[in-house]
C-alpha cells in the first residue's frame, strides 16, 4: 500500500492486540477488534489505515515522520481518501512543509511563561502516541489514542521532558452511505501541569486547531449557512459548517456546537494553504488541570451534490 509492510484482517477476523513501539519514548498498545465488518484494517510502521471493503477511508499517522530532519510530526490523518479511493490530502507541501493532513496544532502552547515550542510547525515539539485502539464492526470503524504532548524547552528537575498535556483522540469512520461519507473527529485535551495555555498565530489571522491540508481545483466553491464565502487573509464568518465543492467532489467541515467559541470563524485558503476551524484565535486560553477542552468536528465526503439545506439538515443531526 503506501506506508511500509502491513498486515490484514479480513472480515472475519476476531480480536486482534497488536503491541508496537511508537515514538522514541514510550510504547504504543494498539489492539483492533471485528465482528463481521464491511470495514477491515492494515497496520503499518506508520500507524494504521481504515478500509471500507476494498476501498482506502483514511490512515492515521501515530509514529513520527519528517522530511530530511525536518517538521517531525506524529498524530495526524493522512491520506484522507475520497469516496472512490483518491488521495484528497497532502503532507509535506513544497510551500509550507510544516502542513500535514487532517492536523490539529497551535502556534501557541505555554507552561506559565515559557513557550513550549510550536507545535503548528512542528518546532520543540513532539507528540508520543502511547496508546491506540481501534474497533471495527458493521456500523463504525473507531481509532482512538493517548497522546502525550512534551517539549525540549519544557523540563523537571531531572532534566527530562515531563508530558505537559495529555490528549485524548478519536477518529469515527461511519459507513459510506449513497455518495457521502462521515468522518467524525474528537479530541480531548487534559492538561498535566499548571499554568497551560494554548492559543493560535500572534497576529491579526490567530489561525490554530482543526485544519485539513487539501489538494485544491481552481474551480472550488466555497460556502456557509449563509451562502458562498470568499477567502481572504484575515478570518471570515461562515456559520457552523463550512464546504468546498466543485460538480464532481465536496468536503465539508461541520463544528459540533459544544465546542467553546462555536461558531467559530474561519480562516480559508484557495491554494498553496490549509483550511483551519479557528479555535481560540490570537488570545491564548487557560487549560486548567482537571478541566479538559473538548473540540468535536464532522468531516462530510460528498460528490459535490449537497446543498446548503442539506449541509443544514445534516450538522442539525450531529448536533443532537
């Protein structure tokens, strides 16, 4: 396939426990489990891709990669597929390498006053994926993982690199259902030591969180729940949802409205860039230990045949 040496279980398979060294510090349990599924899976060095009977869903990336030395980054979902199996995402762009998939990162983390490198371009920073599982049946193809968050510039007293924050991660494939498919992200953030604050750019876009790096046609539309939405630097208002179609393929964003700032804004690009769901923006916010942050979206893979009303019925569904 794309990502070294894989095993398969087929649709008859039963539970599979899998345990892999993930990252440079701590190793990964990763267990799958079937029961008669139409999805299946394949383990790599990498992490693992979803098939829905023969067809690519989507893989996540739980060991760190880079390019050259460069941008190392782990816990990310690339490649996205499209319905008939096409690549939709990139990783490693030429023009900005830091760009990874369906990633979630800020510009921004701090412990007290001292900034924990950045994460955005994956700079003093790692992430040691020390847990994953994943459970396939008929309704649901489900990753989930621990991640530990840590930074050179962040130590004890030992000189090690304590976990600052521990994030909680789940990836929900749904079946494909006529020409859609949903793809349902959550992630939890817990954090470990006083005095956390995460926050986007320190500048007038404060892009940060759920971004998809996409492959972009000059021909894409995009729109809201109040109609077509144009790009521009700074960010826009488009509503709870967010889509970009053309007449043949249709990505859309749905923002679940629990999360804290709903309905975000929305920083948008036409090419050469990511789209990012803006949360929290320029200002850094406190993550309180014991109090978690809990960001939920909802991919949407379509044709490019869904209409606003549509797009509205649907996030009314995943909102209840």
């Amino acid at each position: 396939m794309y990502f070294g040496n894989a095993s398969r279980w087929g649709l008859l398979g039963l539970l599979a426990c899998i345990t892999s060294s993930v990252g440079t510090r701590a190793a990964a349990q990763h267990s799958i489990e079937q029961e008669k599924a139409a999805f299946s899976a394949e383990q790599h060095d990498g992490g693992i891709t979803i098939f829905d009977g023969s067809t690519p869903v989507l893989s996540y990336q739980s060991a760190v990669r880079s390019r050259d030395g460069r941008w190392p980054r782990a816990n990310y979902v690339h490649p996205l597929y499209g319905l008939d199996g096409q690549v939709l995402t990139e990783d490693f762009p030429e023009d900005h390498g830091h760009h990874r998939g369906i990633f979630w990162a800020w510009h921004q983390v701090w412990v007290n006053d001292v900034a924990a490198g950045d994460p955005w371009v994956c700079e003093d920073f790692r992430w040691d994926v020390v847990q994953m599982n994943s459970q396939l049946d008929s309704t649901q193809a489900l990753i989930s993982a621990q991640v530990l968050w840590r930074s050179p510039k962040i130590l004890d007293e030992q000189g090690d690199q304590p976990a600052i924050v521990r994030e909680d991660l789940r990836v929900q494939v749904h079946p494909r259902i006529a020409d859609t498919r949903n793809v349902d992200f959550e992630i939890t953030l817990n954090a470990l030591l006083s005095g956390i604050r995460i926050g986007g750019s320190d500048d007038e876009k404060g892009y940060g969180g759920f971004s998809p790096r996409l492959k972009l046609a000059d021909d894409l539309v995009f729109s809201g729940s109040s109609g077509n939405v144009e790009p521009t630097t700074t960010a826009v208002a488009a509503g709870p949802w967010l889509n970009i179609a053309n007449t043949e393929m249709g990505f859309a964003i749905l923002c679940h409205p629990d999360n804290p700032g709903y309905p975000q804004p929305w920083i948008l690009r036409r090419g050469r860039s990511m789209q990012n769901a803006v949360y929290p923006g320029r200002e850094p916010v406190s993550l309180p230990v014991g109090v978690p942050l809990r960001l939920k979206y909802r991919v949407v893979l379509h044709r490019g045949q869904l209409q606003s009303e549509d797009l509205t019925r649907m996030h009314e569904q995943y909102a209840h």
